[in-house]
C-alpha cells in the first residue's frame, strides 16, 4: 500500500511549493531553487536525449519503490510525461549528479502526483489545470479513480486513449466497485466482442455513463434486421471522431419511411457506411421540405430518394438545394422542374453551381431565354452553370458528363473535399468509371482491409485503383496465402500494389531462399525488399551469397518460361 501523504497545510497543489528541510547543522541537506510552477513553459527548458531517460527513471523509482505504485503504472506515468520530466531540471543543481540529486529532491519535497499522471493519459498542457484536484496531490489518496482506471486498462482501453474519457466522461471515474464492469459487460451482451467494446466506448466515452444508450441498442437491432453485423458496423467507427447514434437511428427510421427495403439498406451501408455513421444531414430534410414546397408529390420525392440514394449525402443534397433556388429563380413552374429532377436528378446532384445572374452575364441572355434554354435541353444546365466544368483549350470537356460526374461521386464519399486541388488532382490519377473504382475499392475492403484504413491507403497511392479487380485480388491472395504476411502491412506500404506481380515473386523467393542459409536479416520488412531498385537489391540481395546470382539467374528465368 502507498504510504499516507505527508501533512499539509494549503488545499491548493497547483503549482509544487518546495519545502527545505535541515536535518542538523553536520548533515545539510543541499537547498533547491524553488520553481514557480511545475508545468509553466518558462521554466521548462529542452535537455538532452540521456538526461531525459536519467529523470523518468528516477520519477519511476520514486513511483514504484517510494510511493508503491505498481511497476506498469510508474514505467508508464514516467514515459509519457515528456513536460512534466523536462520540468524536473529546474529543481536540481546541474552541476550535480542528476538522477542522484532528483531522489534527494523527491525525498524532501513531494510532488502533484496528478500531474504527470493526467499528461500520460493525453491531457494537454493548456488544459490541465481544469482536471487538477484542489485537495489532493497523491494519486492513492484518490483510489476510486485509480480502481476505475485500472478496469479500463485491465479490459483494454489504451492509456493514451483515457485523456478523453476524463475530459468527456469524467464521471466514470467515480463509479462505485463493480459498475463500470457492469456497464462494460452489458455491451458484450449486446453481441460486440471485446475488441469492438472498446473501440466503441474509445469513440464515445459518454456510452459509460448513465443507462445503457437507447439509440444506439435501436441502431444495433437495426443492423440485425437488416443482415449486418454489429462488429461490422463498428470496425467502420473511427477512434479520432464522435459520432452521434441519434442521427444514425434517424437515418434508418428515414430511408425505411422513404421506401427502402431492408436488403437495399444492407447494400446501401455495404457501399457507403460514411452515410449511416455520419447521418443524414439538416440539408437532406431541407431539401426535402423544398420539394414539398414547390408542389413535388410526396411518393415522387420519395422515389428520387430510393432510385438515387447519393441524394442523401449533405454535399449532393446542398447542390440540390442550389439547383433548385436556380431554377425557381429563373422562374420554371413546378412541372418542369419535376420533369427536370425525375431525367437528371443524380448529375445534377452532383454539380456545385454558379449564380442564374453569372450565367446569364456570361451567356449574355435574359432569365426568360435561359429557362427556354434550359427546358429544351436540361443538361445545358450543368454545362453552363457548373463550377466543375472540366476546360480544354476555352471549351468544355467533350467526354460524357456521367462518367466524370460518377467518378467525382466516388471520390466524395472517399472524404475527398468538393472543389479542392486534391479531388482535382484524384480525378486527374484515378481511370475508370466511378461504378469500377468502387468495385475494386470494396475488393481491399473485403480482402478484410478496415475501411478507415483502406481510404488512407488509396489516398496515399491512388494508382491502386487503377488496376482491375482481378489484378487487385491476386496480389492479396499472393501476400496472404503464399507468403503468409499480415495485411495490416499493406496500410504502411500501400504502393505493393504497384509493383508487378511477377517481381514481387522473384523477390520474395530470392529472399526465402537467403534466409533459408542464415545469409541475411530475416526480419526485413516488405517494402525494404519490394521497392529497392534494381542494383540496390542485386548489391545487398543477390551478392550477398557465393551463389546467389545463378539463383537469381534461373528465377528470373522461370518467370519469363511462366509468361511464355
């Protein structure tokens, strides 16, 4: 057990007032200058790479040995507050023994132990004054928040995760024995696993608090019933957003209203789950009472959304928006613009478009003639007043709108910002139609790939979705079944799908082949052996072994024979 803390006589540990002690007049103790706060920026000072490691020692020991903190804990507290370890240096003498002068300090002088525990646990500097106790500076003297930390940490949660969970959840902390276990295990019987509890709570720590989250039990059933999994639905879930399971059910209970039947829900979240996670924006209800405002029948507006459902998404219900306010304010009756959405509906979805004053400017045309324009060929809509109009030479692109628009719809529901130089730059490197990029996308998400992770991965390598599907499948069949590796590789070297199949297996082969004789480092990773250049892998490859270039040589040859 931690020792009791020394008496104190002010409630307020803030800042660490230093106490100096003299045992006697033969057996000084050294005086240390004392600081004005522990954690202020100016009195914290950078050092040196061996004087830091020298300092979280000797705060581990003071934890572990001196206070009685368990190992895990002092060696994790000590390790991940850099701040907080830097601002020891102010209260020593640096002309002595560091480590030895810092044990003479923590013997005289207790600290705010809340400190660099909260620091560890991802609370930033600027904000932990809001979390530090006015009448403690012991960590043990608070042993319900210890107990409550460590049934987070014993079921999974990440320390540097439970910043998060004291900033939005702090209440969890003070559960009585037993409570927090509960609650935890009431969403295993849910039907998560473990692993998706935890991912799940880590995304939305408020889900620990209070009665078991009603939405969300409404949005798990509705998975059931429409055939997707709950663990499923979480691996989606991303650790770094809230997410907010109210407009989720919302969703569900609107595109059931609308017309959709389960199985078109279950392919909907297959192939958009950034729609359901995220919930059907104000803009879609918005657009939806526009509609209804301008005489459009209820089952017709229901019919857009279920033949057209990247209606739903905020940006293509936005453009919507806009289209409409254009073509009102041109002055087209509610006939024509019906006939106009029921042909048109998803290019124009599609289409951030310009002002009706800027295009008549342009056109040099009144409203009146626009309109005509516009209701003889509905498409000179998009081609006169689209922001994205693709330019060659003054004129616009003479490719079929559809592809290019499709292609554009892919790549917003990749995250992809509208109007940005990246989706300008995605258009220009991803080839395909917007139906074929999406198909060889859901191949890497079903090859057992995160989704989250996927979308990184074809960021930061576009020209993986240039290839075919097939093409796609057999280097990840080739990575998983013959060579054994673990596809998580794949997201920190996503460009092995751009190396040709058939020099990924001469590799690979010569490198099994070397280890197979000890004649090389077996833990070499993918991407070290993949992506060198040809001499490089010749020089520290082929020559490291007396006989390595004849085997390099008849691989090479067998692969050309298989080609033959």
């Amino acid at each position: 057990m931690p020792p009791k803390p020394l008496p104190r006589k002010t409630p307020f540990f803030i800042s660490l007032k230093v106490r100096c002690f003299r045992a006697s007049e033969s057996n000084p103790v050294p005086d240390f200058p004392p600081p004005s706060s522990v954690l202020l920026p100016r009195s914290i000072k950078r050092v040196s790479r061996l004087l830091r490691t020298e300092l979280q020692r000797a705060l581990m020991d003071y934890l572990h040995f001196t206070r009685g903190y368990t190992f895990s804990d002092a060696e994790y507290i000590s390790k991940n507050s850099p701040r907080f370890v830097e601002s020891l240096v102010s209260m020593i003498d640096e002309k002595d023994d560091a480590p030895r002068s810092l044990r003479k300090f923590f013997r005289y002088n207790p600290i705010n132990e809340f400190e660099p525990f909260f620091e560890s646990l991802g609370i930033g500097l600027s904000e932990l004054h809001l979390f530090l106790p006015h009448d403690m500076i012991f960590l043990a003297d608070d042993h319900v928040l210890l107990h409550n930390f460590h049934v987070l940490c014993n079921y999974g949660v990440p320390r540097n995760r439970m910043g998060r969970f004291y900033k939005e959840a702090k209440e969890i902390f003070g559960y009585a024995g037993g409570l927090l276990e509960s609650k935890l295990q009431g969403y295993e019987n849910l039907g998560l696993s473990r692993s998706n509890v935890v991912k799940l709570v880590v995304c939305c720590p408020l889900l620990l608090v209070g009665d078991a989250n009603y939405e969300l039990v409404a949005v798990l059933e509705w998975m059931k019933r429409i055939g997707i999994e709950s663990d499923l639905m979480v691996n989606y879930l991303s650790c770094s957003r809230t997410y907010s399971w109210k407009r989720m059910l919302d969703t569900l209970q609107f595109l059931h209203k609308v017309g959709y039947s389960e199985e078109r829900i279950h392919n909907l979240f297959r192939g958009n789950p950034k729609l359901f996670l995220e919930g059907i924006g104000k803009k879609v209800y918005l657009f939806f009472g526009r509609l209804v405002k301008i005489g459009v029948e209820i089952n017709v507006i229901y019919s857009y959304f279920v033949e057209y459902p990247n209606i739903l998404s905020y940006k293509c219900a936005k453009n919507m928006l806009k289209v409409i306010g254009f073509l009102c304010a041109i002055g087209m009756g509610k006939d024509d613009i019906s006939h106009i959405f029921s042909k048109h509906v998803h290019l124009l979805s599609t289409c951030s478009l310009k002002g009706h004053k800027t295009v008549c400017q342009e056109l040099k045309v009144g409203k009146a003639d626009l309109y005509q324009i516009i209701k003889d060929d509905p498409l000179k809509l998009i081609s006169f007043s689209s922001k994205q109009q693709q330019k060659s030479d003054g004129k616009v692109d003479s490719h079929d709108p559809r592809n290019y628009l499709e292609k554009r719809t892919f790549l917003l529901k990749l995250g992809y910002t509208e109007n940005s130089e990246e989706m300008a730059r995605a258009l220009r490197m991803f080839r395909g139609r917007g139906d074929q990029l999406q198909e060889r996308f859901d191949c890497l998400v079903e090859a057992g790939l995160d989704y989250n992770s996927a979308i990184e991965m074809i960021k930061r390598a576009p020209m993986i979705l240039s290839q075919n599907k097939t093409v796609i499948k057999r280097k990840i069949d080739f990575l998983k079944d013959v060579l054994d590796y673990p596809l998580e590789c794949l997201v920190g070297f996503p460009t092995y799908f751009c190396h040709d199949l058939d020099k990924i297996v001469e590799r690979l082969s010569m490198y099994a082949w070397l280890k197979e004789r000890n004649a090389i480092n077996p833990t070499l990773t993918l991407s070290t052996i993949v992506a060198s250049n040809d001499k490089r892998f010749e020089k520290y490859f082929v020559n490291v072994h007396p006989q390595g270039p004849a085997v390099w040589k008849g691989l090479k040859r067998l692969s050309k024979k298989d080609k033959n």
